[in-house]
C-alpha cells in the first residue's frame, strides 16, 4: 500500500499560480435568479447549473436550482444540499443540509459535513472531513479565476472530492468527485451573474 502523503506528492499543482493568502475569505455569496455556470464534464457532457428562484424549504431559506439529469435541488443560503426533486416530487432529502463550504472561507480552516441522506428504500449517512489548502489562480475553459481549494476526505482519510471555490463566480470553478467507477471531472466553460 502506498503512503496518503507520497500519492499527494505526485499529484498535478493544483493552481497555475500559488498566491499569498493573509487576509484572503470568501464571504457567503448571495445568489440571484437567472445566475448560471456551465461545466464541462468527464466524457464529453455539458450541463448547466442554473438558479431556479429563492424561497423556502423545511424552513430554511435558499436557492432552486437545476442539476443532473433533468432534476432540481434546493440549497440554502450557504450552499448546503438539502433536497432533490424530479418533476417536483422529492427525490432524496439530506438532514441536516450537506456542506462542502463553511463560509467564510480561509486557507487552513477544515470542518466536518455530515448528513442523512434519504431516499426510497432506504437512508444512508454520509460523511465528509473538509480542509481549504490553498489559494491561487487557476486556469479553466472560462478563463483564469483566484481560487481557494478545498479537499473532502472520508472519515477513513481517502478524498471524496477536490473544489476549487472562486469568490469572483460566487461558485466552483472547478470539482473532481472521486467515485468507484473513477473520478469525474467538472470544469467551467461559462457562467452568468446579471
């Protein structure tokens, strides 16, 4: 088995330019209607992320959004998943909201996003230990954006997925998620924020 530490070592650089981050947070973004990013995924697809409207759900305020394959999601205002729906059903809920971001963000801070994630047959936990690494500047299809990365890993220390957040898109720039059938890969080609 090889050391966690040696295969980080071989990893790619995580951003084209490492800069200096005293000082540096990403407040909470606030989302509008009609914001959308587009990425560009592992194979080839294209799929665009767009906010739907604000409102409300299980108390909570937040965003409607489109994702995968058709389906819609909520988030709250801090970009916590709390609920999937397909054609306005709900698909799988999460108790409490999934974070993969804790705003403020600042290189070095790390927090725990745990969830019950729930569906029909069943419910599964999950489970996720984030850290923010780094901050630089990054090159994407859309462009060049600051960025802070931010590592998931499983309670058991292997990576969940890698985020690159940009305070200038209000969004990720750049995600791989870690799966068993590889990793995938989204990376963004366009975005709107008027």
């Amino acid at each position: 088995m090889v050391p966690l530490e040696e295969v980080e070592a071989k990893d790619p650089p995580k951003f084209d330019l490492f800069l200096d981050a005293s000082g540096k947070q990403a407040p909470r973004p606030e989302w509008k209607a009609g914001y959308y990013w587009e990425y560009s995924v592992t194979g080839g697809k294209t799929i665009r992320r767009s906010v739907l409207k604000t409102g409300n759900y299980r108390n909570a305020s937040g965003y409607q959004v489109t994702l995968l394959n058709g389906k819609e999601g909520f988030l709250d205002q801090s970009l916590g998943l709390m609920a999937v729906f397909d054609n306005s059903i709900v698909d799988t809920d999460y108790e409490p909201a999934l974070h993969p971001f804790d705003f403020p963000l600042l290189v070095g801070k790390s927090w725990h996003a745990s969830s019950k994630m729930r569906r029909t047959p069943g419910s599964i936990n999950l489970s996720t230990n984030y850290e923010i690494k780094g901050y630089g500047k990054i090159k994407v299809q859309a462009g060049e954006f600051i960025a802070f990365y931010i590592l998931g890993r499983s309670d058991y220390g292997s990576r969940v997925n890698e985020l690159w957040y940009s305070p200038e898109i209000r969004y990720f720039v750049k995600s791989i998620l870690y799966t068993n059938n590889g990793k995938v890969t989204e990376e963004l080609s366009a975005f709107n924020l008027d």
